[in-house]
C-alpha cells in the first residue's frame, strides 16, 4: 500500500494527473477502504477540473468516512472550484468543526462567506472587513446591511450599533491605512498571513523564522499558493513580528508581505 502510494505522490509532482490516477485507480481497486486514496484521486480529477468525478469521491468520503477532515475540505474546495459558495461554506464548517484550528479550514471557510456577500451585491473589501469583524456570516450581513463599512478601501465607518466594533482608520505616512497590514494588531489575531512566498521551504524553517518574536504554535507553506501561516500562542507575538519582518528577505523569499487574515484566529493564551 506504502509502495502505491508514493508511486502515486511522484506522479503528482510531476503534474502527470493522468498517470496518477491509474495508480489511484489501482489502489482504490486493492485497497477500498483506505480512504487517502480517495482524497488523492479527488485531487487529481480536481486539477483536471473534472468536478463532478471529484466530487463523488469527495462525498464518498464525507459519507463512510465522516470524522476524515481531508474529504470535507475536498468537497468545499471543488464546490468553491465550481462556484458553488453556499455549499462550500457548509463543508468548510464541518471541517472546522473536526479541527477548530485547521488554518486552511479557518481561510478558505472565510473566502467562501466572502464570496457568498460578494453574489449580494458587496465588494470584497467591504466582505472582508464585515466577517473579520464578525462571529458567523449571518452577523457579517447584518454589519454591511448596518452601513457599517464603506465600499472604499481607505475608509471605515462606525454603525450606531454599539455591538459592532470596527476601529476608525489612521493614516500611516503617506500610504492608505489597510488594517489587515496594521502593526498594532487591531483585532488581536494570533496568525500571520505571509505572501511573496515562492521557495520551497519545510513548516519547520518558516516557523523558526518566527520563533524570535514569540512562542510559536504551528506554521504551514502553502506553496502553490505561495504563502505561508504562523500562528503564535499570543496575539502580541504576532505583533512584533510584523513589524519587525514587514518588507524583508526570508529564506530567499523576496520582500514578503505580512498581513492578518480576512477571518481572525483567536487564541488562548497560556
């Protein structure tokens, strides 16, 4: 089983989807219970955007296999692949539900409530700031429907609902404030988006550049999206190393750029 398996991983590499999928297809034949196998030949129909063959497989997973998170996450990724946010969101929920700290769960869920307020009629600034700001999406309609953020990205409004905390905006030298890039950390995130990320580094190494400025739960490279996560054990951690590494070169990555994600981890600090 061992043996197919990384026969099949070399074909990914290798973007040879067709190849893969005969050894995934063999496996599956061998092996009918082991459910990576699935999530690997969803993969590969995923990237040959054949969505309906993926999501079979997805749901064959997410039906005998209900406590695997990979399934979900697959379901939710290639129904987002097909536009269908509203479904997505339902999937990346129950993965996150599986792994409350599952940082690809915690994003792509966020981008798909984005999306869903974007089909309504809402920028994507304006999608972005109101689910940060909120506890589920149904909140974050209720903050834009308030008038509580603006379609410009430079500004910010507060609503006169005392409930909805959203900072007023500072000017920064001379550039305009972008509060997902502000220092002083507004919403008190323990995670950092890092972008500009195009060398392929271990989890281990992105996190040691980190560990400098604070105790450091988990780091993830998510290289074909050339980005990174770090998420620390305390908000002020994170803080420190935005300003500190803002701009900078890390492990030859060139001037990577530092930003709290649309949709806030929160933490508890030990």
């Amino acid at each position: 089983m061992d043996e197919l398996g990384e026969k099949g991983y070399q074909k990914c590499i290798l973007d040879d989807w067709v190849g893969a999928l005969a050894i995934w297809d063999d496996a599956i034949r061998r092996y009918p219970k082991e459910k990576r196998f699935y999530n690997n030949r969803a993969l590969c129909y995923f990237h040959r955007k054949e969505y309906m063959r993926a999501l079979a497989d997805a749901r064959y997973m997410t039906s005998h296999f209900p406590d695997y998170i990979r399934g979900h996450f697959r379901e939710g990724e290639i129904l987002s692949a097909m536009g269908k946010y509203e479904e997505s969101y339902k999937c990346f929920t129950r993965a996150r539900k599986l792994d409350p700290n599952n940082i690809e769960a915690i994003n792509e869920l966020a981008e798909a409530q984005i999306q869903i307020l974007r089909k309504k009629g809402w920028t994507r600034y304006q999608a972005g700031c109101a689910i940060t700001a909120a506890q589920d999406i149904q909140e974050a309609e209720q903050i834009l429907k308030a008038g509580a953020i603006s379609s410009k990205d430079s500004e910010l409004y507060l609503s006169e609902d005392e409930d909805i905390h959203i900072a007023t905006p500072k000017k920064i030298a001379s550039t305009v404030y972008d509060a997902r890039e502000d220092p002083s950390n507004p919403m008190k995130s323990y995670t950092l988006w890092i972008g500009n990320m195009t060398e392929k580094l271990t989890d281990s190494q992105v996190a040691n550049f980190f560990k400098p400025y604070g105790e450091v739960k988990s780091a993830k490279l998510c290289l074909d999206k050339y980005c990174a996560f770090v998420n620390f054990a305390r908000h002020e951690s994170a803080s420190k190393a935005m300003k500190a590494l803002q701009g900078t070169d890390l492990g030859g990555n060139k001037k990577v750029v530092l930003r709290w994600p649309d949709k806030v981890l929160k933490g508890r600090e030990s």
